[in-house]
C-alpha cells in the first residue's frame, strides 16, 4: 500500500466540513501545483534559482493545506537555501525531488478523487 503524501484533516477542520468547499479547494490545488510544478522544472533547466525560490514559496503554502509535511519541508528548504545563497547545486537537487514528490502527491490526488481526473 502506498504511503499517503497528505492528510486532509486540517482542510476538513478549515472548512468546516463543507464537501463542496473542499472539492473546490483540491481543485484549485492540483491546477495551481500542476503549473506551479513544471514551471519550477522549465526554470531549473534556466537555473533562475530565485524564481524557483518564489514557486516553491507558493507551493510550501498549498502543502500545508493538505498536511503534505514532507513537501512543505522541501519547498522552504529550497527557498531558505536561496535566499542564503547557498551552494545552488544542491539546491537543483533538491528542486529534482520536489518536483518528483509534487508530481506524486498530484497523481495520488487525482486518483483518490474522481472529480479530480476530469480536470
């Protein structure tokens, strides 16, 4: 059984319950990560790393929506390292595994909700 990359308690207390909310909400996700995910993948290849810092910026805020902790982590990981302008090869590493971990949490997204593969 695969692990689950999100827990969607905390949007289910956010929201109050509200299903229809709550579709909305993962929809607007899965849209707003799916482009926000390859656009960090078009900017690595660029190696504008403080473009790449400022989508990672937005998807650490939409992770935490969904308890996606580990993802969260990545993304202010990489946009810590940017702003400390540290060592920008790891951090190309680091953006490798976001982007494989975003697509991840994408694809068990629209899996889990039907309403989800449509879009």
């Amino acid at each position: 059984m695969e692990q689950k990359l999100y827990d969607l308690k905390k949007l289910h207390e956010i929201t109050m319950e509200d299903e229809a909310f709550i579709q909305d909400m993962l929809i607007a996700f899965v849209e707003n990560a799916t482009t926000e995910t390859e656009a960090i993948k078009i900017l690595k290849s660029a190696e504008d790393w403080h473009a790449i810092a400022e989508k990672a910026h937005k998807l650490a805020s939409n992770f935490a929506y969904l308890n996606a902790v580990s993802l969260q982590k990545q993304a202010s990981d990489i946009e810590r390292s940017v702003i400390n302008e540290r060592n920008f090869t790891g951090i190309a590493d680091k953006t490798d595994r976001l982007y494989h971990d975003a697509i991840l949490l994408i694809e068990q997204l629209k899996q889990d909700f039907d309403f989800l593969s449509t879009k």
